[in-house]
C-alpha cells in the first residue's frame, strides 16, 4: 500500500491510486499519478469542510467522460443525501454546475452503518472502518484502512478537547480514536496548531501536534504524518514542529506536498 500527502491510496504494484481521502486541493495533483487517466475508484469524505471538498469541482480526472467514482460521505446529522449537501456549496450562484453534472458515472452515497462495525466494509479491495469524531460543525469521522498487509489511519480534523483535556492536556484518548490508531502503521493526524495555541485556538476545532504524537505513542502506531498545517505556517515553522519529536516514538514527520509513503 503506498500514499501520498493529499491522502491517496493505492494498492503495492498498481499503477494508480484508487482510494482518495478527501478532496482538497490536493485532487488537483492526482491527474499526473493517473498520467491523465480518468480516476476509477473511490473518495471517502472525513467531513464536508471547504477544504475537504474545495478540489472536487477542478478535479480533472473525476470530470471526465471516462471516470467511475462513489464518493462517500458522513451520515449527516439532517439525514441529507450527499448529492444534496454537496450541492449546497457546488451549485449556482456560487458554481456553475452541480455534483450531478461532473462528466463520467458518479454515485454519491452516505457511509453504511457496517462501516462502523468492527469489521468495517470493503472499499476498492482495502477494508475500510469509519469512526466519528469530535471537530466542529458538522459530522466528521475519521478512518482506518488496511490492505490485510499494511494499516493507516487517518484523521484530518479532529478536536480531542473537545472530550477531555485528557491525561497530558491536550486532549482525550478517546476510544474512537484509539481503536482507529491501534498498531497501525502509519496515523495521518490533525497537527494544526502548537502547544502554546492550543488554548486560544482549539475551539476552531483542531488538535495540537502533541497529541497526535501523544495518540500515535497510545495507540501502538509506527510512524505519525503531521498533517492538517495551518496555512500561515512558513518551511521554518513547519521544521521546528517537527523537530521537536526528533526523539520521539513512534517515528514522526511532516506532511508536504508530494510526499510518497511505502507500507
Ligand atoms: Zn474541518
Ligand atoms: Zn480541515
């Protein structure tokens, strides 16, 4: 199994990703992995955030007559169909078409309660468990996906104080959290803020890079991507979140652009 920064995952040995998480910008980046291919597979939505979903409109090898995509989505707390909440941001007058009306065959679904499960479902030949989490506004579930080989998890946005101030104060290790991390190989966390703006931020709904390491060291995992940067972060500050867990374990690095993992 190998991914890259923006969250897409393909199978050791294929030639293109067939699982996407989320879809930010970063979908802008997946037409070259494809050599402009149409994208066959699937993306699952962490929450429907702008900068989870921003990407979908100008994501070339999805708009295309060639494309096959499920996208999934959240139970939505309304009982909205994903089709429809989509449309809420991608829809005139604010764009000028609607989910509906991307080239190629889109299926627009709702997680099913199996992929709450402890077995979780199947997606594109991965195993796929979903859990909910704290964030803000809006449902917002983290995943974990295994290949029976190797394992990730990953959770984008995820506010842990929202819980609890948990044992070190930077949030609670919450079962959710916890079942998704547990051993994997690798957890792709929320790292937006440092420990000193925790208190004056947290309440936009993200975590400080301490606790995802602090999660990763609970939960069993090897390695911890630092993920979700706030984006008035310079290279500089970037390097210094990071080297502040040269020592730590599990291993833990941060997330760029073009980064490619092997698992
Ligand atoms: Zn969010
Ligand atoms: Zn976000």
């Amino acid at each position: 199994m190998a991914l890259s920064a923006d969250a897409d995952v393909q199978h050791s040995g294929s030639s293109a990703p067939t699982l996407l998480l989320d879809a930010g910008t970063g979908l802008r980046q997946v037409p070259a992995l494809l050599n402009q291919r149409p994208y066959k597979g699937s993306i699952l939505l962490s929450h429907l955030h702008w900068d989870h979903v921003q990407g979908l409109p100008f994501f070339k090898s999805g708009d295309h007559p060639g494309a096959q995509v499920t996208l999934l989505i959240p139970p939505q707390e309304d009982g909205a169909d994903a089709e429809h909440v989509l449309a809420r941001m991608m829809s005139p007058p604010l764009f000028p078409i609607g989910p509906h009306q991307l080239r190629g065959n889109w299926r627009f679904g709702v997680l099913p309660p199996a992929a709450f499960s402890d077995d979780g479902v199947a997606v594109e030949s991965f195993r796929m468990t979903a859990r909910e989490i704290p964030h803000k506004g809006g449902r917002t579930v983290g995943y974990r996906i295994s290949d029976g080989h190797a394992s990730l998890a990953y959770l984008p946005d995820h506010c842990p104080t929202e819980i609890g101030p948990g044992p070190d104060g930077w949030g609670a290790y919450h079962p959710a959290a916890l079942e998704l991390a547990r051993d994997v190989d690798l957890l792709i966390h929320d790292a937006h803020l440092f420990p000193d703006e925790l208190a004056a931020e947290a309440s936009f709904g993200h975590a400080a890079a301490d606790y995802a390491v602090g999660l990763g060291a609970h939960a069993g995992a090897r390695q911890v991507v630092l993920f979700h940067h706030k984006p008035d972060r310079r290279d500089d500050d970037l390097d210094r979140l990071v080297a502040r867990f040269a020592s730590a374990a599990p291993t833990v690095r941060g997330a760029f652009d073009g980064l490619e993992l092997d698992l």
